[in-house]
C-alpha cells in the first residue's frame, strides 16, 4: 500500500508540475473604461488557452506611477498610446510588442431617457447644473471631452458646470447615481452589443476630437511569461475582436 | 513650489476643517451628554453609529452618501423640496459628509471628559441650587476643557486628512471641492511630483505640529 501511495503521490505531484509549466498566470493592468469587455475577453481567453488571467482596473496614469515603482503587472492595456510608448522608451515595457488593441469612441450620457438628443443639441440649450467629465490631466477620455467642447464652442460656457472623475469609472458612476445630469463617457460602458444599455446618448462623431488610441504592451516583468504572449496574440483574434467591437470601440 | 490652484486647495481645506469643527463641538454635545449619562438601552447602539466612520472603509461611505444624496436618494429629495438643490459637487455637501466622518474623534473626547467628571459634582451643584444649566456651564463645561481641546483639534486634523469620501463625492472643483488630499493626488497621478512633494511635505509638518501641540498642551487630558 504505502508503495501505491507513493506512486500516486509522485504522479500528482508530476501531474501539478507539468499542469503548472504550460498554465501560467498573467496580472493584467486594464484601463477603466475597458473593463466590461476585457471581463469578457478573459473568461474567454482562460477557456481556450488554459492560461489565468488577473484583471486591476483604474487610471493609466496610476498604473504608470505604480509600474514604474515596480508594480508586479505583466501587461498593461492603456487607455492611450502615449503611456505604453513611454514605458517602452524608458525600459520598463517589452520592445516591439506594443499594439493598438481598440479606438476607444466617447458618448454624452444621461441616466434619463430621453435627456440627451441625437445631436447633442442638450450642450447648447447648459439647461443642467452639471457635466460629468474625466479629469482631462490624467484621463484620454477627458482630454478628448474637452477638446470636443472647444470645437463645438462651448468650452468656456460649460466650464464652470464640470464636475471630474478621477477616472472614467468614477464619472461614469456620477452620472449613474444622477448627481451629474450628463457626461462624458466611454460609450464602452453605456452600450453592450450595439445597443444602449439604459438612459439617453449622444455618440460623439469622433472626428470632433483626436482618436483614443489605446494601446498594449508587454511589461518587463511579463518578458518570459507564456500567458502574456498568449494574452496579446488572443486580444489580436477574431472571438476578442468581436467583443471589442460589441462594446462600440473601433 | 506651490502654484495658485495648490494655495486654493488649502484655503478651502483650512474652511472646511474650521465649519467642520465648529459644527461638530455643537452637534457633538448634546450626543456625548447623553451617552455619557444616559442608562438608556439604545446606548449602545448610538456608541456605535457614532463610532462607525472609524471603522468602515472612505469607499463604503462615500458611497452611500452619493446615492443618498443624489436625487433618487432620501437626502438628495429633501434637500431639493426644501429647494437647496443637490449637495454632491458643493461644499455643502463636504460640510455633511465631514460632519458625519469626523463625528467619533469629536463625541469620544467629549463623552470620555463627561464620564471622568462623574455624578459628585454635579449633586454638589444641585445642592448649591444650581440650574441643570447653570451647572453644565460653570462645572461642567470648565472641567471637560481638556476633552474639548482634544475633540477640537482631533475633529480638525481629521477633517484635513480625509480624501475618500472627498473624493468620492466631491468632483473635484477648484474653489469649491478640491482639496488637498484631492489636489496631491492629482499631481501625483499626473506624475508631477515636485508639486506632490511640496504639499505633502506641507501636510506632514502640519499634522506633526498639531499633535505635538495636543500632546504638550494637554498631556494628562483623555484622547480618543
């Protein structure tokens, strides 16, 4: 008997070492406003590769801060192309594994149906006491919000009305609860399978501002990792493609 | 060093502290009276919601206070039937919401001063004729100076550290919710870290520098 165990022992333990070589684990740091896609992409991801992935969410400009501090993330899927490119010139990403994974495209939202008109006409009547933004210092999708008011010319009126998210979750979520009566957000998170999940839009024709290139990159850290490789190949195929797409990124 | 929006960010800190403060020494009260006096049942209960904001996480609050404020919420509807609007996004809104996180580090110095006084004095000014008013003022209130002086300055410092529930709710407007946390946040996030370093140092020497004067001036006075 005891010889038997030994035999199924070592087996087990064989059979974790060969399960543990070819399943790895990658920590992915995800920008907010690709966080109900990449949940997707994952669940899918896990289910054809065997391979585990590890999803934190926030603002690229923290996860910057926190990568270059050493943070133990294997790949980063910004929210812009500048960041990766930055960590790539400055050593902390893989060379040449950058790529653009989605375009991310912005809608003005409202919780209420019917707040907010195909046009975007809304802006011009300032009838609301507030207007959701991301932080344009730190957040692509603020940025573009701003710049899209500035073509539209309504940038100095409706300043004063700015309310900022620290990230796009965050103005999302004020929005949501109805203490902003619109915002600017990523139609990502208001728009699931083409269609708009709840309240009024208005989708910002995306030549009204600079595109939201968002890019992939490898980190340092995830050099050697087979389930990083593993995760960019699969973000590039048609099952993650479709998904991207369904979220209304470009 | 500090630009004009980082000396907007303390000047708004510094006011809110202040009402902060000023709105819990006369809320705080009246709740430390009573729970240091009371043999009620609900006691404990009342010790315990006071004491809550020290326990539950700034996201658990802030976010409570942003639905219950908005304009689904009970308080978001009774602040707009009385016609003052929302309070999200308003230093209204940081002045509730800082009373409420604040409340434990002014009612527990208070109520602790309250409980050391004991009954003793307070039959002996029964007995002198004193007014249950009369005694608050001239035996109560003198002995419980150096729970008062505790509450004053923890209620304060604390309303300068929060970032949280400030965070959370506030919007991060310049003049009117932006402050220093908030602000030292920002730079950081910006990755502009001279400004960072400079208010954060600020922050540092500033809360060393009231601790130490609580510690000095008060040293034998119960802290919370």
């Amino acid at each position: 008997m005891p010889a038997r165990s030994f035999i199924s022992l070592t087996g087990l333990f064989l059979a974790l070492m060969a399960h543990g070589a070819c399943a790895a684990e990658v920590q992915v740091a995800v920008a907010s406003n690709f966080t109900a896609p990449m949940q997707k992409i994952a669940a899918g991801f896990e289910q054809a590769t065997g391979h585990r992935a590890k999803l934190a969410f926030g603002s690229t400009g923290k996860f910057y801060a926190q990568i270059r501090h050493g943070a133990p993330f294997d790949v980063l899927l910004a929210a812009d192309d500048e960041t990766p490119a930055r960590l790539e010139r400055e050593g902390a990403a893989v060379a040449g594994s950058r790529f653009t994974y989605s375009i991310g495209r912005m809608a003005l939202w409202s919780a209420s149906p019917g707040y907010v008109d195909g046009q975007g006409a809304v802006l011009k009547q300032g009838t609301f006491k507030h207007l959701a933004i991301a932080n344009p210092k730190l957040a692509p999708y603020g940025a573009a919000a701003v710049e899209t008011l500035d073509r539209l010319g309504l940038l100095a009126a409706l300043r004063p009305k700015f309310v900022q998210g620290e990230n796009i979750a965050q103005t999302f979520q004020f929005v949501r609860t109805g203490n902003a009566e619109l915002g600017f957000v990523a139609l990502s998170q208001v728009v699931e399978d083409g269609t708009l999940t709840r309240g009024s839009a208005w989708v910002v024709p995306s030549g009204l501002h600079a595109p939201i290139r968002q890019d992939a990159v490898i980190l340092a850290r995830g050099k050697d990792n087979p389930a990083a490789r593993a995760l960019m190949k699969y973000l590039k195929q048609d099952q993650a493609r479709a998904i991207i797409k369904a979220y209304g990124y470009n | 060093m500090l630009s004009d929006t980082d000396w907007s960010a303390i000047r708004l800190t510094l006011e809110l502290a202040a009402v902060t403060t000023v709105l819990l020494l006369f809320i705080g009260t009246p709740i430390a009276w009573w729970l240091a006096r009371t043999r009620s049942a609900w006691k404990g209960a009342v010790g315990a919601v006071v004491a809550l904001p020290i326990v539950l996480p700034p996201t658990v609050i802030g976010f409570y206070l942003l639905v219950a404020m908005g304009p689904e919420g009970p308080v978001g509807r009774l602040t707009q039937t009385l016609g003052l609007g929302g309070l999200p996004f308003t230093f209204a809104g940081l002045v509730v919401a800082s009373v409420f996180y604040s409340m434990p580090f002014v009612v527990q110095p208070i109520q602790n001063a309250f409980e050391a006084i004991g009954e003793r004095p307070l039959e002996t000014a029964a007995t002198l004729r004193a007014s249950p008013f009369d005694t608050f003022f001239s035996v109560v209130l003198p002995l419980a100076r150096p729970g008062y002086l505790t509450a004053g300055v923890l209620g304060f410092a604390h309303t300068v550290g929060e970032f949280g529930v400030v965070l959370m709710i506030g919007g991060n407007i310049p003049d009117k919710t932006r402050v220093v946390s908030v602000q030292i946040y920002d730079h950081v996030e910006a990755l502009e870290y001279a400004q960072a370093h400079w208010l954060a140092a600020g922050m540092m020497a500033f809360s060393f520098v009231v601790l130490l004067l609580l510690y000095t001036l008060n040293p034998t006075g119960r802290r919370a």
